[in-house]
C-alpha cells in the first residue's frame, strides 16, 4: 500500500544562510523571522521572514556574542542581547539616530533569560527574577518602566498571536504564571500546576521547557504539555495534556492526547489540529479536540488519522557548480537538527530552510472510513469545499448499499453549518438596518468559509452529474434528491427552484408521472412560478401537468400576468378572460394582448366576443366604447369592420 501522506512542506520556504556558514541562527515567533548572524570585527546580521520579499541586511559593531535578537512589530527597533544583564536598542526608523542605546534590568543581581517585543514599542525583559515591562521612546534612545513583577523564573514562553507570557517557577518548574498584555497594560493570571508523572522516590521530575508549548486552538489559547510516563507506570506510552487558559479564571485541564507509544516528540498547530512529530519512527499524529463530544471535565482523544510521515520533499541545488540536470537533494525529514516553533512553523539550520507545515486533505478521505466523522473533520478545516464536495459525490457513486442514512447524515452535517451561516447573515443585515444601539459593539459581518456548501454547490457540482450518471436506479436518484429536500426543510433553508426541476425531470425520464402527480398534490415540491412554467412544458409529454401549472399559479397568487399569459399561449382566450375578471385585474389588462390572441385563433365569433368585451370595458370606463390611440388597437378596429360592417361597433351611450 502506497503511503498516503496528509502533511507536506509549503512549497516556497523562507531560504537563509545555514548554520554552516554564520556564528547562529534566531527566529522571531512574533515576527516570524530568521537571523543569521556573522560574527568577526563586525557583527553581520541577514533577516529573512516569509511576506519578506527581499532579505534585510546590515552590520553592528561587534560587542559581544549575540544571545537574542529580535525587530519590534514593522521592523521599527532592533533589540540585541548580549550580556546578562542589559539589552542594546537601533532605531531603523527612518530619520530617528541610528547610535545603540542600552536598557540593564532594574532587578539587582538579575540575570535576563530573553526579551519579548508586545507592540512596535513596548517590550518585556524576562528574568531569572521576575518580568519587566518597558515602553521604549526611540526619538530619546531611552526606556520608561511601566510595570514590573517580582517571581523566581526557570524558564518562559511567549505566545504572540495572545500576547501572553508564560513563567516556570517553584523548584520543579511545573508552576506556571500567565501574564497577558494588552492596550499598553500587563495583568497577571491564574497561576496554575501541571501534574507531572509519578516517579520512585528520592528522584524528582522538573518541567522541561522542551515540553511545554503554547497555542490559539479554535480561538482559545491552551498551554500544551508532553508527558512522558516514566517506565514503571500503568501506562507507559507517552500523551499531550491540554490546559485550557482564559484571560479570566483558573486554567483548567481539558484534553489528553493519546501518543500510544513513546520516545522525542514534537508538537505544531495546523488549522486548528495538533501535529505530533515522533522522532524515532518518522512519523506524525494529528489530533482535532473538536471531534469528540465534550462529555465530561477531561476529554480523551485518539489520532484521527493513523500515523504517516511528511511528504517527501526534495531541496533545490543552487550555485555556480550546480550542472542543470542535477535532480533535487532529498531533504532529511524529522531530523535532529529540525527546531518546531508554533505554531506551523519548522526550521532546519543546517540546510537553511524555514518551511510552514500544511495539511493535504484529500489523502485523509480514505484514510477515515466513517464518513460522518470525515464529514466533521472536514468541515472545521480552511480549504476544504471541494474536498467535501467529492466526497458527496463519492458517497453517491458508492450505490445503494445502506448507504442514504450516510447521506441523510450527510446532508443534516452540512446544512446545519448552512443554515448557521444564513442566520448569522441575516441577523447582521437586521442589525445594520436598525443602525448601531448605544452600548452595544458594531457588528461584524460574518465570514463566509469554505465549509458553508450552499444549494448551487451541491446542485452544480454533485446533483446535477449524479441524476445523470449510467448504472444507478432512479428510485435512489430520487431518494437521494428528496433526501437533500427534506435536510433543507428540517433546517428551515427556502428550498431553490432549480432542486426541484431536478427532481421533476428525474421523475419525467423516468415516466414516473404518478409520483410526480403526488409530490405536486401533497405539496412535496412547493410551489414557484419557474416550476410553474417547467410543469407547462411538460404539456406534450404529460397532459394534466397543464392544469397542476395552473393550479400552482394559482396559488402563488402573484402570478397572475403568468396565468394570463400561459392561457394564451394555448389559446384559451376566454379562459384568460374569465381568469382576469375572477382576480379583479380586468380594468387594468392590456386590450390588445387580448385581441392579437383572439385573432391567431381564426375563430371570428371568439374575436367578436374579445372585442365586444373590451369595448363595453371602454364604455364602462370613459363613457365611450373607442380604443384611445395608446392602446394600439387600430388594426382590430378594421378586421373587426371588415368582419362585421361597420354597424356592428358599439355606438357612444347618450345620456
């Protein structure tokens, strides 16, 4: 069996120098950017990031190893660690000083373990001592302290898409505390313990930053813990400990990820999923926390998907050297020398490359037999329509076996988050109509995703071929078709005309024009004049499909000048009459649809009567039988003599 592998490498990664040719190699989380620094006299510096078009290049003076360097949000400040104890500032702001100025921790005997930027200028510096938090004034090459915190720090994460800094205290290190910025301000949050494994006495376990991460999963940020079970537990294999943290109240547990083996591993965020890299077997994991009904505090999760290593991916030679028939070099996948930062992203300094991991989800369609839960799976990923398209249309070409409860189920999957998406639309619109209440913040209109399949998608890209596919009964084309009707109505979504044109040219290819009599009689297909008009064109196949057309027109009410119309069209004139009179609109017709009618009939006494008719309106109306001029009715006037004699014209009432 070929491997079906549902992660790959973007195809176009950030390129920087490799570890072989510079001093280090830094990313930026925030800013998502690649330092390769030289150093040697001066300090070289190349700065790569992905919606970078070219490299930013430049040189300080050399004044020591570079521990971390970071730009503020837009490229604005340089910050540069180099000692313990301070960090070093550069103005890249156009026409600001570019001279270094310098900021030391305000703690004493402080050691600073690394800076974290929060906007373009306010920074964090974290220490072994506690956290700092500065607004730097680069027009005055000076920092002002805005506020600060006392706290034993092992180790910190940064999480920039939350502006939340996480801090490792106690002895053991599993005491975590939460600092959220916002608008220029730092609260402090719920501190909180993860429980680490249980191991013989008098050994101790301490929390390794290498397993901890932090991520936004489905708009909610969760602090993620590898725990390695030690060997002589009950369950040796290695899991993901999922603790949920709000911006208010206490972190709570939530999720465990089953890994069912053990070794390194490493984790990434993947629209909304989480990746488990396994080191040793060269294979991956994928988790969605959304698939499993919440049914209690802690959740226990499986792999969706069994486990399959990244696509193969082949690294361009580049250089002088390079002979143009030279194939790509194969790049080493979940190699040692891999660094994983969340929450996509994988860097490979030995060979240069910064890639965002993705998902493929056409291979996980066959790799999930339960289609229900395929469909669900689906749904919550970004680029997904087309992929949840073909599988509605493999469903369908599977056959009959048992299979239209798995298309009910189907069908209900998608119209619910159709129908969630109408609603959310029209609310929007109500609101916008009524304009902005006091108090209450704008609303957003909603975004349309890729997971809202409409009527016209899965008319134009499923229905439509299926109805006309070889092989299969037409008793399942209906049940399937009628299936999609009943999902829209249980959801409330107003059925398109052209879903039941489908089903009514189903019905007619296959004479079944019983069923199609029953489905109109109890009102299965409601009524629309296009089906209307569809039902009179059947006339020549299906006699009574003329009186249902009417009936329905008749129905709809606002289908008058239709009814009007169709009873021409088949030369029923005075049925159109009697039609007009009945609905009060016989004041108001046009007298020449009516003649022109008349007259294609060759029926001269059907004429007379028209006329006739049309001139005791005209009495009636203005006191004078005759047509006024904008009525266009002159060559009546004079058939009608030709016919008639003069005489026969109805003479202005005297009074």
């Amino acid at each position: 069996m070929s491997e079906e592998h549902y992660l790959e490498l973007c195809e176009n990664p950030v390129q920087f120098e490799h570890a072989s040719s510079v001093n280090n190699v830094f990313f930026d989380e925030a800013n998502k950017q690649v330092f390769a620094v030289r150093s040697g006299g001066a300090t070289g510096v190349v700065v790569k990031g992905p919606e970078d078009k070219s490299s930013v290049a430049f040189r300080m003076d050399d004044k020591g190893e570079v521990k971390c360097i970071k730009f503020s949000i837009g490229n604005k400040i340089l910050a540069v660690q180099r000692t313990s104890k301070s960090v070093d500032f550069i103005n890249f702001i156009p026409d600001y000083p570019h001279t270094e100025f310098t900021q030391e921790c305000k703690t004493k005997n402080a050691s600073v373990l690394g800076f974290c930027w929060i906007n373009w200028n306010e920074i964090v510096f974290i220490t072994d001592q506690g956290i700092e938090f500065y607004q730097v004034f680069p027009d005055k090459r000076s920092l002002k302290l805005l506020k600060s915190q006392s706290i034993n720090v092992n180790w910190y994460q940064y999480c920039p898409e939350t502006a939340v800094i996480l801090l490792s205290t106690t002895v053991q290190g599993n005491v975590l505390q939460p600092f959220a910025f916002r608008n220029g301000t730092m609260s402090k949050m719920s501190k909180f313990e993860i429980e680490l494994p249980v191991v013989p006495k008098p050994a101790k376990l301490i929390l390794s930053e290498r397993d901890i991460a932090m991520a936004s999963i489905y708009g909610q940020l969760f602090v993620m813990y590898l725990k390695h079970h030690s060997r002589t537990a009950n369950s040796p294999c290695a899991e993901v400990v999922l603790y949920y943290l709000p911006r208010e109240g206490t972190c709570k547990k939530t999720h465990v990820l089953r890994l069912n083996t053990t070794g390194k591993f490493a984790l990434n965020i993947v629209d909304n999923l989480v990746v488990v890299h396994h080191q040793s077997s060269q294979t991956s994991l994928i988790f969605d926390i959304k698939l499993n009904e919440p049914d209690c505090t802690v959740n226990t999760h499986q792999p969706v998907l069994p486990a399959r290593s990244i696509h193969p991916y082949r690294i361009p030679l580049t250089g002088p050297a390079v002979v143009p028939s030279q194939p790509p070099v194969p790049c080493q996948l979940y190699s040692s020398s891999w660094s994983v930062f969340q929450p996509d992203i994988i860097i490979s300094a030995s060979e240069g490359y910064l890639w965002y991991l993705q998902v493929k989800l056409p291979p996980t369609v066959n790799l999930l037999q339960d289609k229900g839960k395929l469909m669900d799976f689906l749904l919550r990923r970004r680029d997904c329509k087309m992929v949840i398209l073909s599988v509605c249309s493999q469903i369908l070409e599977g056959g009959e076996k048992g299979s239209l409860p798995v298309v009910a189920t189907v069908f209900d999957k998608l119209n619910q988050v159709y129908k969630e998406y109408l609603e959310a639309e029209q609310s929007y619109t109500v609101a916008m109509e009524s304009g902005p209440s006091r108090g209450s913040a704008a609303q957003k209109r909603p975004v349309r995703t890729q997971a809202v399949i409409d009527q016209s998608d899965m008319y134009t890209h499923v229905l439509s071929s299926f109805t006309e596919k070889k092989g299969v009964s037409h008793k399942f084309v209906i049940a399937v078709l009628m299936e999609y009707i009943r999902s829209l109505n249980q959801f409330q979504i107003t059925v398109q005309h052209y879903l039941y044109e489908l089903v009514i040219k189903t019905l007619v290819q296959h004479n079944l024009f019983y069923m199609l009599h029953q489905f109109l009689q109890y009102h299965v297909l409601s009524d629309s004049k296009p089906l209307a008009c569809l039902l009179l064109s059947l006339e020549s196949t299906y006699p009574p499909a003329h009186q249902l057309s009417l009936d329905m027109l008749k129905r709809l009410s606002t289908a008058n000048d239709e009814i009007v119309e169709v009873l021409l069209s088949k030369q029923q004139v005075l049925g159109a009459l009697r039609f007009i009179r009945s609905v009060g609109a016989h004041d108001n017709v046009s007298s020449r649809k009516f003649l022109d009618a008349a007259r294609q009939t060759e029926d001269q006494m059907l004429f007379y009567t028209v006329f006739r008719s049309f001139q005791q309106r005209n009495q009636r109306l203005r006191g004078n039988p005759a047509f006024n001029l904008g009525e266009h009715c002159e060559e009546h006037v004079v058939h009608f003599k030709q016919l008639f004699g003069d005489q026969a014209l109805m003479k202005a009432s005297t009074v």
